[in-house]
C-alpha cells in the first residue's frame, strides 16, 4: 500500500483534547475501546494487568497466526496508546502500590466483573477515599443490582438478551433463525458510552469541582440501542422482525440487497423514490433497455409507487444483476439515489474516498520493524490532534511507572 | 453560574446549551445522549420541511398524524426544546447569529456544504463565536470525493464492511435488522462532542469537528481490519460469514481458523431453537472455556457423544463444531428459553434468552428493576413508556427530562430569555413569516406515515 495515512493527526504543536488526563484501566475486554477512545485523543492510559496479562490478550485473531500475549490484533486494535503495567492485586504490596496511582489519576475505568475489585478491598468506596475528585467508572454486564448481576455473560450472549439477535437474519421465507452481528458489538457500544460518560463527569469536574460514579452495564446499554423496536412495541404492540440489510420494521418490507455482476452485493435503498428521483432512475434503467414496465401510470405517484414496490425492486435487482457494484453505486449516487457498496473488510483501504479523508494510519511497530495499517481516527477534530501508537507489551511499562524499589 | 447548590443536583452538562440543527436519527441521538446528560438542547427547524421522523410512525390509536404525536421522534428527542425559524432569510439568519454567540456548541447532520452555504462554516461561525464547537454529522463526511454522495444508516453499514460480515455461510450478507450505524454514529459523535467540549473549556478555543458516519464504523470491526492489513486474510470464501459462531475451521488457510471478532471465542457458541418453536423462541449459549464447556457437558447430564476426549479442548470443539450445535440443538428444545438460560446460568453457563422488544419490557426481571423505561406523560401522545438512560452517575444526574420538542412552543421562550427579546418583536416576527411559515397552522396532518 503505497498511500500516505497521516490525517493532520502526526505530531502537532496544538495538544490532543484530553492532554494530561490520567486513567488508570482494568479491563477484560468490555472497557477497552473507552480507553482506546481517550488515549487517541491524548489522555494518558495506565492499563493495569495481571502477571498473565488481560482476557483479550488471549482472544484471536493473532498476528501471522501465532499465539501469543503480544500478537492478538483483538487486542492490538483496542489498546492503542496505552501502558501496561502488571500489578498482582491479590498481593498486598501491588495493592498498595495500585491506590498509590489511584491517588494521582484522575480516572478509574473499572472493566472488571462485579464484584471484583470488592473481593480485593479495593471497592470504589475504598479509591473515592484515597482521592476524593476521582472519576470512578464501573463497566459490568448486568450493572450492580438486580437478580442477572452475578450471570455469565459472552457477546453473543448480551445480542440475544439485548434484543439485537431477535431483529437480525434473514427474510422470511428463507429465515434461519436470530443471526446476531459479527464484530464484537456488544463491547463497543459499551465503550462508546462509557466513554461518553467518562468525558461529561470530567467536564463536570472542570466546572464545578468533585469526582464522580458512573455504572455502566452492557445489558442495559444494548436494550436501549435497538432505535424503532422500543416505540414499536410500546405504541403499536408489535415487534420487529428479521429483514436483511435495512430500516427495522414490524412487517415485512421490500428487499434492498442484490447480487450484482461481479458476485458483490449492494444496498439499494428504495425509499425515498420521489418523482425527480424516480425519473432519473427509469432514464437510467431505459438507456440500457432494463426499466420493465416502470414507465407506465401505475408508477407516476409516490402512493402508486408504495403500492408496487416489490416489482420495482424486481426491476432494481435485475438492473444490478447486469452491472458490477462499484460501477452501479457511482451511478446511482450520480442520480442522488443513496445506495451503497456491501464492502468487506478487505476492500476498504483500498477505497479512494476513506483514502483521501486518512481514514487508515499506519502505526509503528518498531519492535517487529513494520508498520502497519490501522483504523483512523472515528472523527476528524480539527483543532486537536488524533494520534495512536501501537498497544504495550504485556508489563512493558511497569517499571517505569511503579519502579521496582517501590514495589 | 449560580453559586449555590441546586437541592437537586445537576446534570454534568449543566449550562451547555446547543443549537441543533440536527434531523433524522444519527444526529438526534447525539443530542438525545447531551440532553441525558443536562445540556439544553435547542432544537432547529423550518415547518414547511419539519424532520421527517415527526412521521415516521404513529400509535395504533391515533386519529391524526400530525407534527407532534409521531411516538418515534418524541422517544428520540425526548428532553429537547424546539425553535422555529427561517434560517434562510436574513433576519431569520440574523437570530440564528445571535444565538450562537449565547452557545457552547453547534450540530447539524446536513449534507455536505449545506450549512457553509447558508452562512454558517467554520469560519464564520468561529468569527461569530470563537469558543463555539462546531459538529457535523454526515454520511461521507465533508471532504473527499464521495462527500455530496447520500446515505441512510442501512447504506452505511454496507459501505464499512459492518453489513458483509453477518450472515450465513454461503448466503448474502444479512447485516443488521435496522440502522445500526445511526445509534453508533451518534454514539461515536457523543464522545468527539464532549472532548472538544472539555477542550474549548478549558483553552476558551472552540473547534470543528467532522464526523463521517461510515467511518465511524470502521473502529467498531477494528480486529477483522486488522486481520485484513496485517494478516492479509480476506473476509470471502464459501465458509463465511460465520453466524452466530465466534471461531470456525478456516478451510481455506491450511488448517487455521477464521475468527468472528466477538472479542471472546469458544464452542459451543450459539443460538439454539427452544420449546415451543415460535419465531423469538431461542437461548444464546456460550462456552468461552474448557471450564465453561465442562460445565455444559454436566448440565446436559454428561452425554455420550460428548464425553470424547478430543472435545476437551478448544481446538477439537472447533473441529466438530457442526455436530456439538447439532446435539445441543435437539436438546435445548426440551426448554422454554427462559428456563433454559436460568438453568444454565445455575450451572455456571453464560445463556441468554433472545429477547423481542415485548420480551424487553415485558418479562426481562433485570431491565424491570434498573427502569430502563420510565413512564412519562406526553402533552399528545399521553402517559407511555420512553427509553430511558442507559448508565448512571452520581452525584450529577442522568435523566429524560418530561418535555418534547413540539414544534414551535419554545420560539418565544427561547426568544425572550436566550437573546432577552421583548414580546412585541417576537410577535413581530412571527407575523412576518420567520419564526413560522406565514398562513401555516400550528400542526398539520400528513394523512400517512412517512414510509
């Protein structure tokens, strides 16, 4: 890849956003992309761990495929510009040695289980004592109450209870079943608000003084992130169903996936077909002798439209049958028609247009004597910088910040 | 800033206060998220083309559909104020300047090059209102060459590689069952807001900040991203997409295995059928560990077919993965979904029931005891549930504060307090057409929802 990912966002005279905030973070793979969030954004992130490192050291895929605390991309990818700093706090002098940071940072995010940091005499009560701003954040499954609160969870698990797995799949007739989405979701919406909560109790110390406890659980968080659903129910008393690839609805609607030429897929989206719309779109279709019948009476209002949409879909899935995606979906968007590519993974760093915006940076990993591509920053802030650097090795900065004759 | 403590605390954003220019969804669960939080939100819109979602459904039992009753927009803007005006007449231009020297932050989710041409880019707004930040929500964002190309949360998810990876083997990719990449979006747009927030608070420096709701996925499937840059392992062939599964046999690489980049791995990893068949009777069940399986093989009560050793570890679970979900699939059958998940959990294994929306707020012990769905009282729509907030905090608040964007009701208030108006010039206004459309009601009836 010969491109050149630096998005404004190398070393800048101007400050990230969160410079010199200090988090310290326990994680197990729910708090993470919060401390990844705010490290790129310039806090500064002590991750402390366990002599055999965190849970998502261990969680595949890894680097060329070896096994290793060092080479999960799971964990390379949400812990960029962190340090790590092994810490055995079953042992009493590492505990020690933990509230001792406790009182100098200005965060704590908590991604431990319930429970967990209690078992140890390190309950939030107890770091709230040895610093009173401090913003405690408690990241759990279940949160800290209620009868599921001691329940084992996985991210399949929390699609399914949330609500996710029930609404995603595919159309009936061919429904197989709750298909939930891949990609570790149930985290990240997790950490994105997590984070969220995290920044406004650190404006609100700004502002008026005091530290803060947040309760963060992933349950909750997905049960109130499935957008329509909720209203659905509660105002019609009817329930989402599986329909692939587009808006949520409680009834069966026209299908916006077609296979095109080339064997990739596309999301046509046929809403919104106004009049100007819909004539840009039958031009199109004619020029190549693909409109059908859409020129026809029964298609010159948007009312008749909704009525036909199943055979103007029809019409749409054949047009894409004949012509490779990228070419149909630059063609569309040329018409103001917003469909889009069903890209994989693979195929966006070669996108011209996440491209030009830096969409990707490349990271050093001086250690292995590459650098390699990762994901850009989510946002572009343009007065601050976004910067990252690759994850720690497990322990790699323990001595640094507990020095061995403190310990 | 008042100097002494509210009985009631206030909530961390206390005395943000925002212009919202915002519309559909991935903006207004931006600022949902900042009214949780206390900020004020004024929310911005011209009647004639008021935000569409006002339509996008009404109850079952609604004998109008008009701008204020529709259950979806005022779930999703709970908490907001609304203000009418013309943004696109000088003196409806001139208010909108005046306000913006009374806010901390400005949101629109336009179109790129939308709000530069009525007046408000970057540079105008920061010569306005040097410590304003400035937050645009769009599909591309607003540079590149796809930035005037459109997109709804669906087509978002297709272009960032979400959509591609769920599905079954062999099968078209069946994605998301709604528009994920509107809550993630305006989930990501929360934490960029509040940080340049923090910034502009303390440096009294205000910013621009561009959010592309494609890209703010591409963070959110950073380990298959990371598989694709670093391992070269293309997302394709006939044994992927994986389901449900977290990890599966990777025939085409020799021997080595695909991952779903769940986060966690194991086998069984699944959702199986549960008694009764119907279309949301089913229990997700995973096993994360050699531990975990173990206690699986017991609550089964021990099985034959799985006390082989090579299913011991993890490598031979994934190995005979189609069969342990065959097994598990007839057995689970025996349960109701919920008995299943309890008896499991009792076992020491991480179950789920796959829960509907009704099964949500209607038989989900632990959302009935965080009250996930406060009752409020809507001034059209009466006394229903909302959703409500999903984290606490203490001492400051987080809350749906019971108030609604109706359109319009605010214009005065907002008038009068925010840019200390008298009641003649808002009068004033209003009769010369830019605070609201000149021979326009006060509500409309669409006659039909929005799709």
């Amino acid at each position: 890849m010969s491109r050149e990912p630096s998005r404004e966002h190398g070393p800048s005279t101007r400050q990230g956003a969160l410079e010199g905030i200090v988090v310290l973070e326990l994680d197990e793979g729910r708090a993470h992309l919060a401390g990844k969030l705010l490290a790129d954004l310039g806090a500064r992130i002590i991750k402390v761990e366990p002599p055999d490192g965190s849970a998502p050291r261990r969680v595949g895929p890894y680097h060329g495929d070896v096994v290793g605390p060092d080479s999960s991309l799971q964990f390379w990818h949400y812990n960029t510009g962190k340090e790590s700093v092994v810490l055995d706090l079953r042992e009493e002098t590492d505990r020690i040695s933990f509230l001792e940071l406790v009182g100098d940072v200005d965060v704590v995010l908590d991604g431990l289980a319930f429970g967990a940091l209690d078992s140890l005499h390190l309950d939030p009560a107890a770091l709230i004592r040895q610093n009173p701003d401090l913003v405690y954040c408690g990241v759990t499954a279940f949160g800290n109450g209620g009868p599921w609160r001691d329940y084992a969870s996985s991210d399949l698990v929390h699609l399914a209870l949330g609500g996710v797995a029930a609404v995603c799949g595919y159309d009936e007739p061919h429904d197989d079943g709750p298909i939930a989405p891949l990609g570790g979701q149930a985290a990240n919406l997790t950490g994105l608000l997590t984070a969220s909560a995290i920044l406004a109790a650190l404006y609100n110390r700004d502002r008026v003084g005091g530290g803060q406890f947040i309760d963060v659980a992933t349950h909750d968080v997905l049960s109130l992130s499935t957008e329509m659903m909720i209203p659905y129910w509660e105002f019609r008393q009817m329930n989402g169903i599986r329909q692939s690839g587009r808006h949520g609805r409680p009834y069966l609607t026209p299908r916006w996936n077609h296979r095109c030429r080339d064997g990739k897929y596309i999301n046509a989206l046929p809403l919104y077909l106004d009049n100007e719309r819909f004539a840009k779109m039958v031009d199109w279709f004619d020029s190549e002798g693909l409109a059908g019948d859409l020129r026809a009476s029964e298609y010159a209002t948007d009312q008749l439209r909704a009525e036909r949409m199943g055979h103007i879909v029809d019409v749409i899935g054949e047009m894409c049958a004949a012509h490779d995606c990228d070419d149909m979906v630059s063609d569309a968007q040329r018409r103001r028609l917003p469909w889009g590519p069903i890209n994989a993974p693979d195929q966006l760093v070669d996108d011209v247009h996440l491209q030009e915006r830096h969409a990707f940076v490349y990271v050093e990993h001086e250690n292995l004597g590459v650098s390699l591509t990762y994901p850009g920053a989510p946002y572009v802030l343009k007065g601050t910088p976004w910067s990252t650097r690759r994850a720690p090795l497990l322990g790699e900065h323990t001595e640094a910040v507990v020095p061995r004759e403190k310990k | 800033m008042s100097g002494s403590r509210d009985v009631q605390p206030a909530g961390a954003l206390d005395g943000v206060r925002v212009l919202d220019f915002t519309w559909s969804v991935a903006g207004p669960v931006l600022t949902r998220n900042l009214a949780i939080l206390g900020a004020e939100i004024l929310k911005v819109e011209w009647p004639a083309h008021a935000d569409p979602m006002r339509s996008a459904f009404y109850a079952a039992d609604a004998t109008y559909r008009g701008f204020n009753n529709g259950p979806f927009f005022a779930d999703l803007n709970v908490g907001k104020k609304s203000l009418t005006v013309d943004v696109r007449s000088p003196e409806g231009a001139a208010v909108v300047t005046r306000l913006l020297e009374q806010c901390d932050l400005v949101v629109e989710s336009f179109s790129s090059r939308v709000f530069e041409r009525w007046g408000f880019g970057y540079e105008q707004l920061s010569a306005i209102n040097p410590s304003i930040v400035y937050v645009s929500i769009s599909g591309f964002g607003h540079s590149g060459p796809n930035r005037d190309w459109d997109t709804w949360g669906p087509t978002a998810q297709a272009y960032n590689g979400l959509t591609h990876q769920s599905g079954l083997p062999g099968r078209e990719p069946a994605g998301w069952g709604w528009s994920y990449m509107d809550l993630a979006a305006g989930y990501t747009a929360t934490v960029a807001t509040i940080a340049a927030l923090l910034s502009a608070r303390a440096t009294g420096v205000g910013q621009y900040v561009d959010i592309s709701q494609i890209e703010s996925g591409i963070a959110l499937n950073g380990a298959a991203i990371l598989d694709a840059t670093v391992n070269e392992r293309a997302f394709s062939g006939t044994d992927v997409p994986i389901g449900n599964r977290s990890v599966v046999k990777d025939a085409s690489q020799n021997g080595g295995t695909q991952s779903g980049y769940r986060g966690d791995e194991g086998v069984p990893y699944g959702i199986y059928p549960t008694k009764g068949g119907g279309y949301f009777d089913y229990c997700a069940v995973t096993a994360c560990s050699d531990e975990q399986w173990f206690a699986l093989r017991r609550a089964m009560g021990d099985p034959p077919w799985s006390a082989r050793g090579d299913l011991d570890n993890l490598s031979g679970r994934i190995e005979s993965q189609d069969e342990i979900d065959e097994e598990i699939a007839s057995w689970s059958m025996g349960f109701e979904k919920y008995e299943l998940m309890e008896y499991l959990q009792g076992c020491g294994v991480a179950a789920g029931a796959v829960q509907s929306a009704e099964d949500k707020m209607e038989s989900d012990p632990q959302l009935f005891s965080s009250n996930l769905w406060p009752y409020l009282t809507h001034p059209e729509i009466g006394r229903h549930r909302f959703q409500g907030v999903p984290f606490s905090m203490s001492p400051s608040p987080t809350r749906v504060e019971e108030r609604w964007p109706i359109l319009g009701s605010d214009t005065a208030s907002i008038l009068e307090g925010v840019l200390n108006m008298s009641a003649e010039e808002v009068a004033d206004l209003e009769a010369r057409g830019i605070t609201w459309p000149a021979g326009m009601g006060r509500d409309v009836d669409y006659g039909r929802e929005l799709w």
